[in-house]
C-alpha cells in the first residue's frame, strides 16, 4: 500500500515533555500521514493539542515505513516520529486486541493492524 508523496511534519512543540498527568492523544495512521503532507486542518488539530500529548501505536509505525516510497521518504518518517511518543505493545493491549478480533472480525471485517491501534487506545 502507498500512501503518496509525503513532505516535511511542520508541527510546533511547546518544548514539554510527554507523560505528566495530561492525557495522550493516540493518533491513528492516517492522521499521521496527513500531517506529513502538510494538511493545514490536522496540523492546526495537532498543535491544538500539543505534539507533546500526541502517541502512536508502534503498529502505526510500521504501517508508515512500510508505506514510504523510498530510503530518504523513510527517513524522514523516522525523523518525524522521534518527536512523538510511540507505544508499544504488552500484554493488557494483547489481550484487548484478541477480544476486539473475537468479537468484531467476522462482523465487521476487523483487521488485526486496526486491532491492535485500538487495543492501544484503550488501554
């Protein structure tokens, strides 16, 4: 899958750290790469919020690497995410994601990659 050209993440920072008692904002990839293609609306949203309050699942990074066109598009994908805080899966999300499978796959044609994001979000 090809996600398109993708340009520079012009977010603005406020220079905070993630954590504190701020709640996360787990984007999806989509939002992503519509920031990286500079989509005025979503960057607007993004600094709105604050890029330090902005987490991905470690699932939406690869859905990015796997979507870049090239080494150097790659890159600046890697480039982009160091800035945000980025999830990992543990046990807890594991579980939440078997139980979404369970339940929505046959039904709603639930994805395990989607899954997964959403086990992410709720836990």
């Amino acid at each position: 899958m090809v996600y398109g050209k993708i340009g520079t993440f012009p977010l603005q920072t406020s220079g905070k750290k993630h954590g504190g008692n701020a709640k996360m904002i787990l984007c999806d990839t989509n939002v992503i790469i519509e920031a990286l293609k500079k989509n005025p609306d979503v960057i607007q949203t993004i600094e709105g919020i604050g890029l330090e309050r902005i987490a991905v699942s470690v699932v939406t990074v690869m859905e990015l690497y796997y979507g870049a066109l090239n080494k150097a598009e790659l890159k600046m994908i890697k480039r982009h995410l160091s800035s945000i805080l980025i999830l990992q899966i543990d046990e807890a999300i594991y579980l939440t994601a078997t139980g979404l499978i369970e339940k929505y796959a046959k039904s709603h044609g639930l994805q395990i990659p989607d899954a997964l994001i959403a086990a992410t979000s709720i836990n």
